[in-house]
C-alpha cells in the first residue's frame, strides 16, 4: 500500500479493509483478492451498508466465542447433621494459639489472695480462676467493655474454651472486675512476675522506668482548677464576714438600747470554715429577733453563702494538693498531652525488664520525678525484690531518687536535668558558669575566672513534696565591683553568688559515670528499646488511649490487666 493509503477500517475476520486513495474509497476483499472502488459521493449510500456488514460479522464472532457457564458445585451442607461423639472444643483450639498461653500462664498463678476475698456460704459464685483467664484474654484480644466480653462467652470458641462453657453475664464480670479484683490486683501481677522470673523470662538485673500519660474516662470540659476554688472560697469568706459584720453592728446597737447581751465574735483573723459559720449561725437565730432586717442577712448566710462555702471546702479536699480535678471522674487530673490537649489524665509509670511490665502504678500528679520512690516502693512491698540496676530518663533524676537508690544499693543510671547540656560547647565554653568556678575544698572557697574569691555566705533548705530536705550551700563572692566581665558574669547588682549541693553534685557525679562507662551507653541505648516499646504496644496495638473505668482504683485494675496481658503475648513471642 503507497503512503497515501488511509485505512479507514478493517477486519481481519471479515478480510475486508477500507482505505482511501486517490479520492476514491477503496473495498478490498481480501479472499477474493478484489478491490471494490467507491467514489467519494457514493460512499454516503454505501458506507452505512459496507459497515453493519462488517459489525454483524464482529456480532456473530463475539456469540461464537461465549461458552455456556457450568453448573455450580456446592460442598455438602447439613446443619442437622448428627454425630456420633460430642464435639470437643480441646479440638477447635490450635495448639499454639495464645488462648492456650493465656490458660496456662494464670494456671502458674498464686491467686490465693484472690480466693480470699470470697466469703464462704451462700449460692456458689464462678471460679476467679475462669473470671481471671477470660478478663486478661479480653483485654489481650482487646475486647474492654463487659458486654462485649460477655457476648464473647456466648460466641466465641475461644472463650468458650477458656470458661469451660460458663456464661457469666456482664454484671458478674463488671462486678468482679471493679469491686474483687480492686484489692488484690497489685498482688496478683506480683505473682506474675515472680512467674516470669521463675521460667527465666526476666532477670530482674536492669529496671527501666518511664512514664506516659493515659486519657481518664471524663468529660473534657469538666474541670474544677485549684486556683479557681482558692479564690472563689475568699470571696465568700469575704462575703459571710462582711455580712456577720453587718448583724452585729445591728445588735451592738440594739443592746446598747436594751441590754448588754452580746455575740461571740468570729475575729478579723480567725479562717472561716463552714463548721464555725454553722456555729455562729445557731448563736444568732437565739439572739435574733426573725422579724427584724438583720434576720435578712442571716437569712442569706444560711442559704446562699454557706452552701457555698461547704462546695469549696469539699473542693479543696477533693483536690488534695492537685491543681485540678474532673468532675466525672474525681481521681483523674487534668494534663497538657503530647499533642498539647488538656485533658483529664493519668500518669502511668512503669518498669521493664526485656519488654516485661515488672512493676506499674497509677499517679494523679504530672511530676514523675516526685512519684519515683512511691513507684519503686510499691515494687518492693509487692514482690520483696530489687534489680540490680536502674535506668530513667532525665525526670527521674532528683536529689531524694538518687538517696534512695543508694539507701537499697541499687545502680545509679538516672540521668539528671541537666545530663545533655552539660556536653554542649556552649556549657563547655562558658567559663562564667558555676561548674567552672574552682573548688578548695581546704578553705571551702570558689574562685571565680576573674580570680576573685567566693566564700560560704548562707545555707538554703528546700523540702520536697515527699518531704525530703536539700540542704543548698551559698557561696557569695567578696567584691565583684569594677570587674569587667560582670556582664557575663552575673545578672543583679549585688556580688555574684552561687548554689551548691555537694551531696546532689556527689550523686550526680556517680549518674555521669555509670552513664559514660561502656555498660551505661549499652544500657542507654537498650532504654528506648526496652520500656518505650511497651507503651506503644499498649497504645497503638492493643489501641488502649483511654481507661474505660471511673477511679484511681479502678484504673489501676484496668492498668494490671493490660499489664498481664502485655506479659502473656510477651511469653507467647519468646516460647514460639
Ligand atoms: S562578676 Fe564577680 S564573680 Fe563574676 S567574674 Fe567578675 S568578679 Fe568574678
């Protein structure tokens, strides 16, 4: 075909190609081995007719080649078929399915103190042992809410098996959960880990602890701030102070117009609780006579500024040193998240050991620094054990945590607040700083770059929430006047003083050397892949972002449970 052949369309089947050439439009039969030509105004009439032709053909071809489907073959289905043994649900269960590590991990359990919260007599109650099973594989397999897990009793094999068939309903399971597990939940997880130390799984010779903040059941919106309360209460103090006043300016005048009785004052000085208003209130209503106008002032005492009073006392006791409290769930506290959200949270610290959970507790308070001991203690007092050695991130190093490290020989590898900075150039090159300042010990001086002496001036105590006293030596230099470096040197007008805790500087010196030491950087490193890991498995994988009961005790039940639960898909892992 010449270049100018425009192929209109073919077939290969029909073997008819149409082309255009030399203003003609050409039919080739190719079978034939004819060309038929058309001339351009004739194709209107025959193009229609050459065209269906070689659709009908395409039509025909198309029909062929469908082939009729086959019958369907379905395998035998009789839903009332009869067996000739019981079924065994032992035989539905795979041999490595973590439902049997589960049975077989709380089997390893001392739940006798379990066993000790029920009382004898009575109609028969479902074995703690199954309750127990069924509760730590719920929450292994994610399953929180009671009636969801009790659906699950219904329909899942699994469950099935684990119960031994039982169906306890939602109620038994909730109650069992919030009200028997609350008191005994600490020791079972103990006897978990003494499990777990027992078939080698944990060492017990590093403890790596951290902390994270978990969501509380509670309204977001349902704040009560300590701030708020405090000055809330003044101003009804204020208030009823200012009223009682007006009552007995009211009765000075009226005794001195008819008698000399006379009302027990409050005092400008005296703190005014709801007890002594309440007092004050009976003494009144004897004196006063109910018709006349300062019955009115009382009135409002009784019934507006009192009830008052009594809200933000029971306020101030609810807080309890915390600065904010939900009211839906009066435990929890409310924290700034990761992602900046305040919420009302709380702030779970743990300890592990090869990705096992050891040791957890529940905290209503941000600071983990000041929550270390209490945390570690609770440890102790459950297990009777200590790790070899302990490792924390920089909130974990205090002066109280490192005395009390030291007071159980434990090894020091908490870092302290200023752990990095003190390895940045900038730290290194301020010559200003007090850690470049040189010691003699002889005279208990410092000498300043300027070789100006400083010398003990004053001692300054702290006590810690905890209780714990740091005793902070000043030191103050003898004359900084004319020095030409004391722009850099110091802020205030007066000499340059510094702060000195030789028994923290002493602490801190043992933290940087365990730490810098070739088993510290090991155990530094293993840190981040040791304790952080557990959080994220609980908050991502097993999606737990949110406590779903209402209560310190309550939570920390929900707490122990995924703790086992995280212990149990630990032991599965290392066994297959
Ligand atoms: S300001 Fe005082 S302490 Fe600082 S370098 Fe000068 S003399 Fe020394």
């Amino acid at each position: 075909m010449s270049k100018k052949t425009t192929i209109v369309r073919g077939c290969l089947k029909s073997n008819k190609i149409i082309y255009k050439k030399n203003g003609m439009i050409v039919v080739y039969i190719k079978r034939k081995k004819t060309k038929i030509r058309y001339k351009m105004s004739e194709i209107e009439k025959k193009s229609e007719t050459l065209f269906n032709e070689i659709s009908e053909t395409h039509t025909k071809i198309r029909k062929r080649k469908k082939k009729r489907p086959s019958a369907p073959v379905f395998k035998p289905y009789t839903q009332q078929q009869m067996l000739m043994l019981p079924p065994s649900l032992e035989e539905l269960i795979p041999q490595e399915h973590m439902v049997r590590v589960v049975n077989k991990t709380i089997d390893g359990l001392n739940i006798e103190p379990l066993v000790a919260t029920y009382k004898g007599g009575g109609s028969s109650s479902y074995n703690p042992l199954m309750l127990l099973k069924v509760l730590v594989y719920a929450y292994l397999t994610k399953n929180y809410p009671s009636r969801k897990i009790a659906k699950a009793l219904r329909e899942d094999v699994n469950y099935m098996w684990l119960s031994g068939m039982q169906k306890p309903d939602f109620r038994t399971i909730n109650i069992f959960r919030s009200s028997r597990l609350k008191v005994v939940i600490d020791q079972v997880f103990g006897s978990m880990v003494e499990f777990c130390i027992a078939n080698r799984y944990i060492k017990l010779e590093n403890y790596f602890v951290d902390g994270t903040k978990i969501e509380a059941n509670a309204s977001k919106t349902s704040y009560v701030w300590s701030k708020n309360t405090q000055r809330y209460k003044e101003t009804t103090q204020k208030k009823i102070k200012e009223l009682l006043e007006h009552i007995e300016e009211v009765n000075r005048k009226e005794n001195e117009e008819y008698g000399n009785r006379d009302l027990e004052e409050l005092g400008k000085e005296t703190t005014i609780t709801s007890q002594k208003i309440k007092e004050q209130i009976e003494k009144l209503n004897t004196i006063i006579n109910p018709k006349k106008a300062e019955n009115r002032a009382l009135k409002e005492i009784e019934t507006k500024q009192l009830p008052k009073l009594e809200r933000y006392e029971e306020q101030e006791r609810l807080l309890d040193g915390r600065k904010s409290y939900s009211k839906t769930d009066i435990d929890a506290t409310f924290f700034r998240m990761k992602n900046e959200q305040l919420l009302p949270a709380y702030n779970v610290i743990i300890g592990t050991e090869n990705q096992f959970i050891v040791n957890y507790t529940i905290h209503q308070k941000a600071s983990e620094s000041d929550q270390f001991i209490r945390h570690f203690t609770k440890f102790i007092q459950t297990t009777g054990l200590t790790p070899k050695n302990v490792i924390g991130d920089a909130a974990y190093g205090s002066q109280e945590n490192y005395a009390f490290l030291e007071t159980y020989g434990l090894g020091n590898y908490l870092k302290y607040n200023t752990y990095h900075k003190e390895k940045t150039k900038k730290h290194k090159s301020d010559s200003y700083h007090k850690d470049h300042f040189k010691y003699e010990e002889t005279t208990d001086q410092y000498t300043c770059p300027e070789g100006r002496r400083l010398v003990f001036n004053r001692t300054e105590e702290r006590i810690t929430d905890n209780g714990y006293q740091q005793v902070n030596r000043i030191y103050e230099c003898l004359d900084c006047q004319g020095c030409p470096v004391s722009s850099l040197c110091k802020k205030g007008l007066g000499n340059r003083t510094i702060s000195m805790n030789p028994q923290l500087e002493r602490y801190r010196a043992q933290a940087r050397a365990n730490l810098a030491s070739g088993y510290g950087i090991t155990l530094r490193k293993m840190r981040g892949i040791d304790v952080e890991p557990v959080f994220g498995d609980i908050k991502m994988n097993q999606d737990y972002k949110r406590f779903r009961l209402r209560g310190k005790e309550k939570v920390n039940v929900e707490f122990g449970l995924l703790s086992m639960a995280h212990n149990i898909k630990k032991i599965a892992l290392t066994v297959h």
